[in-house]
C-alpha cells in the first residue's frame, strides 16, 4: 500500500501494517425486516406518508393486520400466555412495517 502523502503514512504508521494492506473489502449484513432504499426514496417516502391521512389509514391497516394475526394464532392455539401473545403481536408489527414501506418503496419507482 502507498500513502497519497506524509500524512497518511504518520496516521497508520503504528498500524503494523507497514506496506502489507493490498485490499479490504467490508461486507455489511442487516435485519431481513429492514428495506434497502436511497436517498430520493427517502424524501418521496418522507412526502407520501407524511400526512395525517396516510399515517391515520396506516395506523388503521396495521391495527387490523396484527389483529387478524393474533387471531390466527389464537384459533391455532388457545392455551397461549400473554407473553406469547405479545411476541406474536410484536413480530406482527415488525412483519406489517416491513411490508409496508416495501410496497410503498415499490409504487415510488
């Protein structure tokens, strides 16, 4: 590895690298319930769900969709504890957020 100037060299010399560093690739992995998306995304997002209409309609699909889910595992399985039922609620959640900016993500392109 060269150093562009002095400089550089001063800031990794005690690095112990000394001439040794060819290439470094970083890979970063995320949560699968995490959308990928850029910046012009972000502000189109930020325009779309910004409202009090969209975010009250949200509020309402989410409010149902965590409801039809806890429903279902209710039926699948009454004996369940309020700790079960708080993971379903949560996992739920997590599912419909996801969901939900994928779809909107994909009517902004």
């Amino acid at each position: 590895m060269e150093y562009k100037n002095s400089f550089y060299k001063n800031l990794y010399m005690w690095s112990g690298m000394g001439h040794t560093l060819i290439h470094r690739t970083n890979t970063f992995t995320y949560p699968k319930t995490w959308v990928k998306i850029t910046t012009t995304q972000a502000a189109g997002l930020k325009k779309e769900m910004g409202s009090t209409q969209a975010k009250t309609a949200m509020a309402t699909q989410g409010k149902q969709y965590v409801e039809a889910k806890v429903a279902a595992a209710m039926a699948k399985n009454p004996q369940m504890t309020a700790t079960e039922q708080a993971q379903i609620v949560k996992q739920a959640q997590l599912e419909f957020e996801s969901n939900a900016l994928k779809q909107a993500v994909a009517e902004l392109k």
